[in-house]
C-alpha cells in the first residue's frame, strides 16, 4: 500500500493543490453567487472523488476506503451539477455529509497508513479536519452564505496543504526506496 501511495505522490499533489486553490477563490471572490459556488463545489466534488477512485485500483490492498470516498465525492459533485438551484441550506448539509463521510475514511485509511509508516499523521489530520468541518456546518448551518463561503475557503486551503504535506512526504519515502 505504502509503495502504491508513494508512487502515485503526484496524484495526491493534485488534490492538494486543486484544494488550495478552490480555498483560494472563495476569499478572493467571496461575494460569489450561489450557483457559482454549486459549480466550484460540483468540480471539485468530482475531481476529489476521481484522483480517490483512480488511486483504489492502484492500491492493492485497503483499497476500499479510497473507492468508497472516492464514489462519495463523485455522488456529491453529481448531485449539485443535477440541481444548481438547490438552496444554499440544502447545499451545507449536502457539503456537511460529504465531508463527514469523506473524514472518517480518511482517518481509516490514515490508521491504516499508520501500520506502515511510523510517526504519519498528515492524513489523520485530513480526516479529522474533513470530519470536524461537516460537524460544524451541521451545527450552525444558517450564519449566512458568506460565512459559509469563508468557513469552507479555511478548510480547503487547511485540507489542501495537509494533503500537500502527505504528498511530499510519500514522493520523500520513494526516494529513499529507490536508493
């Protein structure tokens, strides 16, 4: 598992970065309208849960966290891309489900990654960050958009730099493996 992950170090960079950017925007353009933000949502919904599918099949064993993750964030993106009038409410618990779903698998599969390398926590630290988010979106959904817009702006940036920081550690590991 840990060779596959530490091969693919560049898919994981892609998340990262298409995370921090989509952070990015929204404190850039936080006065963005809802349907731009549904598809900015829907997009990145999509291309999370694809890099998450894709790594599935190249990991041979565990795999089933990644694919469920990743089949949940191409569930998510879907659905907005089905309905971009959905009210912004029905948006946040759609976001929140998603980000509960995806955290929990993250804190397996970063469990698991555990086993395999000592002292790894960049992915714990995703699952929870992911879990945390959903919960508080549950908890306060109605603040208004643009503080939902700011709220899922820190998350994203958070999210895509711990996966970043994942990333560059594994690309770090197939070095010393192929030495």
């Amino acid at each position: 598992m840990l060779d596959a992950l530490a091969k693919n170090w560049w898919a994981l960079a892609l998340r990262g970065v298409a995370a921090v950017l989509f952070g990015l925007l929204t404190f850039v353009l936080p006065g963005i309208t809802l349907v731009t933000f549904v598809f900015l949502f829907g997009a990145y919904a999509l291309v999370d849960g694809f890099f998450n599918v894709v790594a599935s099949f190249r990991v041979a064993s565990h795999h089933w966290a990644l694919l469920i993750e990743g089949v949940i964030g191409i569930i998510a993106g879907i659905i907005t891309f089905m309905w971009p009038a959905i009210t912004a409410i029905t948006l946040l618990y759609v976001i929140a489900f998603w980000a509960i779903f995806t955290g929990v698998f993250e804190i397996v599969a970063g469990i698991r990654l555990r086993k395999v390398i000592t002292n790894e926590w960049f992915l714990l630290l995703m699952g929870v960050l992911s879990a945390l988010f959903g919960i508080l979106i549950l908890m306060a959904p109605g603040p208004g958009a643009l503080a939902i817009v700011i709220w899922i702006g820190v998350y994203a940036v958070l999210f895509g730099f711990a996966l970043l920081a994942l990333a560059f550690r594994l690309r770090g590991h197939r070095r010393l493996e192929t030495t």
